[in-house]
C-alpha cells in the first residue's frame, strides 16, 4: 500500500462531513474525535484538516501554523478529558501509526490519544 495522500479516505469523508463522527474539539486546522473501536475508556483521534498521509508528510510540509494548532488541539484534548499529569491525573500515550510496518489503517495522519486505564509498556 503507498500512502500518497487519497481524498477518499475514511477521514477525509469525515472532514467533509460525508460520515458522521463524535467530535470533541473543532479548531481552524484540526479535528479531534472519538475512535469508532475505543481501547481504552480514553481514545479520541486528533487529525490535521490538511491533506498529510502520514506523520512525517505532516510534520515536514505543514504550515507552522497548522503544526502548532495540531499540538495545541492534542494539549486541550489532554486538558478536556483530565488526563494531564501534572494534576494528579493518571496520564496518556500518543501514537501516530505510520505505513505499513505500523499497521496504519486510514492513510490521513492521525495520532491516537488513548487514557483512562494503566498503559503498560510498549516498548522494552
Ligand atoms: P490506525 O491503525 O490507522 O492508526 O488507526 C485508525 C483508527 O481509526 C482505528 O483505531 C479505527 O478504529 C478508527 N476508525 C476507522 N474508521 C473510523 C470511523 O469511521 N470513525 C471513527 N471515529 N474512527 C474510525
């Protein structure tokens, strides 16, 4: 599978507003919602509204501005469901699967918000 970026993609319908989601938090550049098949109690996805297949598309040809309103939106989403740290919260893990060796389903960037029970480790 070649992640080109394709508009048919299962969030591009959703920014489109083609399928329905569970939104959390709407901003100019990004998107948060609830994955369809939580993990965890915790799991929303938060994704650019632009066009970056993966991670690296994202982070090496996205506008600054756009970058900082992604790591913005992940900040509020941490802030929003009470998982930060720093107030006795039990914390979080981001994951951005990226290609095929990372098992990316949907070839829009995405990072994975998942909290609300112990993580474990994963990697050793
Ligand atoms: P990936 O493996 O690409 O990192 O993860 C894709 C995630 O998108 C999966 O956790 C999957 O449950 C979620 N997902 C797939 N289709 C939909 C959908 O139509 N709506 C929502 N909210 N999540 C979806």
């Amino acid at each position: 599978m070649a992640f080109a970026y394709d508009d048919q993609n299962i969030f591009a319908k959703i920014l489109r507003g083609e399928i329905p989601n569970n939104t959390v938090l709407e901003t100019e550049y990004s998107l948060a919602f609830r994955d369809i098949q939580p993990q965890t109690p915790e799991h929303v996805l938060v994704i650019p509204k632009g066009p970056y297949a993966t991670f690296d598309h994202f982070a090496l040809e996205a506008s600054d501005v756009e970058i900082v309103d992604f790591t913005r939106t992940v900040g509020k989403i941490a802030e929003m469901l009470g998982v930060q740290p720093a107030t006795g919260a039990g914390g979080f893990r981001l994951i951005s699967n990226a290609g095929e060796d990372a098992i990316q389903e949907v070839p829009h960037m995405h990072v994975h918000l998942v909290a609300g029970r112990p993580l474990g480790r994963i990697l050793q």
